[in-house]
C-alpha cells in the first residue's frame, strides 16, 4: 500500500464489499480478549456492544445490521427521535465501539 494519504482515502472509498469487511472492527472487550485472544473484530449482527465515545456513551445494545458501504453499525437501544415521533437507529463508527458479548464465530 502506498504511504501518500490521497492513494490510501481513494483505495478505501473503492474497496469492494468483502474487503470492506476488515475496516468494521471493533476492540473487544477485556475478558473477551483473553478468552478469543484477540485485540479486535468484526462486528456482526447479533453481537452484543458498548458505546465508547459521544452523546450515547455508555449505552448497551445488541447490532441491528452493519451497513458495509457506510462502514457504520447501527445499535438496538441508540436510537434518535424524529420530529413526527419516529425513532431511528442512529449510525455509529465500528471504532466507537467496544465488542462485550459475541455471537459464535467460526
């Protein structure tokens, strides 16, 4: 990969489907880090987080859906209300993140 920045946003922002699967990780957290050992990964439906930065710090919510083109994960529990009473799941940066309880990986 190439050390300019301007080549490194471009190869991010064209990256296909599958390799955009690496960039949707999120650390873990310390009892689970032990037990996988691993630092980080990624996040799927189902598993269970923890809010690290921003308005929602500190809320707990199982993933809804992990949107891949946005690179963003949507949150059960993190949602926004809209001016006609809707609420929305609010997105959220997968580094924001913190992975508390997994669903069963491979």
């Amino acid at each position: 990969m190439s050390i300019q920045t301007r080549k490194q946003r471009k190869a991010r922002y064209a990256a296909s489907l599958h390799q955009r699967q690496k960039f949707v990780r999120a650390p873990l957290s310390k009892t689970l880090a032990k037990s996988l050992n691993a630092k980080r990964l990624m996040v799927k439906k189902g598993d269970t987080v923890k809010v690290m930065v921003g308005d929602n710090k500190g809320k707990t919510g199982v993933v809804d859906s992990v949107n891949l083109k946005l690179e963003k994960v949507y949150v059960n529990g993190v949602e926004r209300v809209k001016k006609d009473g809707n609420k929305v799941l609010i997105p959220i940066n997968p580094s924001n993140v913190r992975i508390t309880k997994t669903e069963e990986r491979k």
